[in-house]
C-alpha cells in the first residue's frame, strides 16, 4: 500500500467467482483501484453451482477422526454413497489424501472445530451487510431449512445424533407431525422424521449473487472486470507482479489470490495443497410447487434448494483431477432421488459438475503470503465457499489496507501447511 503519496492504491482480484467478486466489492469500498482477472463463464464457478445454502451450522471440519472412519461405508463404489475417489488418478489425490489422515487427528480436529466455528459465526451479518450494500436485501431469505428422513429404518437415533451435535449459532428442533405433514402438498407424502434448522439462510439464486456483484463492480469506473487468465504471481520487495498469459503484466499494490483450486499453480513460491472435490447438482421446472426451504434428505445425502421456478438437488463430494471426465452415474442417482422423493418434476433435469477448492484441514485460507509482500490468500473455502464470501472479503479488505480483522487468522494462514520462499 502506497503511505501518504497520493497515489491511489490498486489490487489485482485473481478470480471471478463469488469470493473473488465478494473481495472486489470490499477491495472497493477502501478506496482501493480493483481489477478482477478471470477466465470462462459464469456457469465455471463452483460458487455457480452451489446448493445457495447459508450454511452457518457446519461448524465441523470435515477432517474428523469420525468422518475418517466412516469413510468406507460412505463410498459410492462400494455402498453407492455420496463420497468417491478418482482412483485413476492417484498422484493427484493420495498426496492430499496423506495430509487430510494427518488433518483428522483429534487435537487437530478439536483446533479446527473452534477455528471454523468462530469464523462461520460472522458469515449471516456479514451476508446482511453486504446484501444491503447491493441494494438487494431480496438475494439473502433466512428462512433456515430442513433435514428429513423417509428410509427403511426409524430415524430417532440418526435424529438425535444430528440434535446433539454443535450447530454454531444455529438451532436445531424435532419436526412435530403436523409440521412434517405440511409437506404433503411437495413430496405427496409424511417424512418419517424431520428435524428444522433456524438461523441459516439461502440466496435466492447463486446465479443472481454473482450477477448483482457483478453488475455493481462493472458500474463502477474504478473497478475493471477482464476476461484474462493470470498464469504467475510472483513479489519481492517492489511488491508483487501479475503475469497474463498475453505477455502483459501489472504491478499492483495487492493481489488477492480467489481462483479457486486454479490458485494452486500460479503464485511463485507459495503452492497451496488444495484438490478438486467435485459436487453435482441437477436442475429441473418444478411446475409452481409450494414453497419450502432448503431440504435435506438425509437419507441419501441430498440437498434440494428451490431457485424461482427452478429447483436444484446437489451432492457428492469426488477426489478427483479437475479436468477429469464427469461420472454421468452421478447424475442419475440425483434423479433417482429426486424422482422417488416425490418432489414435482416438471421438465427434463440439467446436469452440471463443478470443483470445490478444498484443503486437507477442510479451513479456508485466508490471510498474508508469508514471505510474498502484497499477496493475500482467500481461497479453499470447500463447500463453505458462498457462506462464507462476504466475510471472507471484509477480512480480505482489512488485511489489505492494515487494519485488525475481527477474528484471528491464525488457524487459517496460508503457509500453514509448508514454507514459501519469495521469488
């Protein structure tokens, strides 16, 4: 940052999507001249392709000594659950592998828990703030969701684990009959249990967030959108320097690195560990059904979330390269559920795959480079990506201009899980 030079200072926003638009939007309100450099359409971003779920209650870590041994009995291969591995691809998943069986030690475990949960506990205000500064309070709908079940087997024990378990500043409470029975007009029958979340939210679409945080930036004659790929990052003690794949390069005050797993291979002297855990969603006209919140069929690992006239049912979470072929088996167990859910169905499905940014800890990165003056890290958000983007970006702004962030960044500096030299 330039010290009383008169000069106005400038930021490169590696990454277009939610958390990169977010980081521009806040980059902005500081002052800061904001270039965001992204490549592909909309429709790439994992943020894109997100169930729209304000997550708030997941304040465990998926790196956890239980989730670690329930593994195998959640494998699609094996059990047709909602876990898989890309096993042809080996080199790219088992070194990740070895530091996520690192990550889910139970003192590591314990760290994380308090790490995300603190974090998650600002992500519904700061989503207030940032929908109000958008001029759009009608993108955030805290309505909280649902978590149903409709198996084979009584689902009080299943119930009473997820009851007893730590929800953040969530709530959670038991479905009476008659509440299960309002979903009669949506599913045409009675779950066999149901549990309602409060103080959770959706987005109305994810498409209509990134949009609005679009359209706003894109106004702003201080903010420059560009359809360019970065392929290095490098900083030393002029600061750091944008290399684009034209040959151009740019000398900003600060890079703010939201690429999402494309992060990886950009900044000299700083290689996150983070890997491609791929969701699916499919999409569907469901014919004006009655309004709900988010549901969770807990049964088969499924979350439906309802988008105007438009519902999207997402899961999975598949270790694979990000360029791999998508698996079409995926898509059809998602319509297997959703047609035996009950839920109306009024078209044919679409299908989309898409990567999440993931570490082995399963906490974001967010924070200085060390050793790499002027490069921020806001990236490896996993499926928290979306919840946690407005946050993320009031961070990401405070960092920029040296100011206290709100929450200590320790448990999610980007170096944490190896050196970085500067180039």
């Amino acid at each position: 940052m330039p010290e009383n030079t008169g000069r106005v200072a400038s930021a490169v926003v590696v990454g277009g999507g939610v958390v990169g638009l977010s980081c521009a939007l806040r980059l902005r309100a500081r002052g800061l001249q904001v270039t965001v450099m992204n490549v592909g359409a909309p429709q790439d971003a994992a943020s894109w392709g997100n169930a729209g779920h304000v997550a708030v209650e997941q304040v465990m870590p998926l790196a956890s000594p239980r989730l670690l041994l329930s593994a195998p009995g959640r494998l699609f291969g094996l059990t047709g659950g909602a876990l898989d591995i890309g096993w042809r691809y080996v080199g790219t998943w088992l070194p990740w592998c070895m530091r996520y069986i690192r990550a889910c030690g139970a003192a590591t475990a314990r760290q994380g828990h308090v790490a995300l949960r603190g974090l998650l506990s600002h992500a519904l205000p700061a989503w207030r703030r940032m929908a109000s500064d958008l001029d759009a309070p009608g993108l955030l709908i805290e309505n909280g969701h649902l978590m149903l079940w409709n198996g084979a087997h009584d689902p009080l024990l299943a119930m009473r684990a997820v009851m007893s378990s730590d929800h953040g500043t969530a709530t959670v409470r038991p479905m009476s009959y008659q509440e299960r029975a309002e979903l009669v007009p949506l599913l045409g029958h009675v779950p066999r249990g149901g549990l309602v979340f409060d103080g959770t939210a959706q987005v109305r679409a994810p498409a209509l967030v990134l949009a609005a945080l679009r359209d706003r930036l894109d106004a702003d004659p201080r903010c420059e959108l560009r359809q360019q790929r970065v392929v290095r990052v490098t900083s030393g003690p002029q600061g750091p320097r944008v290399f684009l794949a034209d040959g151009a390069s740019l000398s900003p005050d600060i890079v703010v690195m939201a690429a999402g797993v494309g992060t990886r291979d950009i900044v000299q002297g700083w290689t996150p560990p983070l890997i491609a855990e791929r969701g699916y969603h499919i999409e569907w006209d469901h014919g004006d059904a009655p309004v709900a919140p988010p549901m969770i069929f807990a049964d088969h690992s499924v979350i439906v979330s309802r988008f105007g006239q438009r519902m999207r049912a997402s899961t999975f979470v598949e270790f694979t390269r990000a360029d791999a072929p998508p698996d079409p088996r995926k898509w059809e167990r998602l319509e297997r559920v959703v047609q035996n859910s009950g839920l109306p169905v009024r078209s044919g499905f679409s299908r989309w795959v898409g990567c999440r940014p993931t570490l082995p800890d399963y906490l974001p990165a967010i924070g200085r480079v060390t050793g790499l003056p002027g490069v921020i890290a806001a990236c490896g958000h996993q499926h928290l990506g979306l919840t946690l983007a407005p946050f993320t970006a009031e961070l990401v702004a405070a960092l920029a201009t040296r100011e206290k962030t709100p929450l200590d960044l320790h448990p999610f500096r980007p170096d944490r899980f190896g050196r970085t030299q500067a180039a």
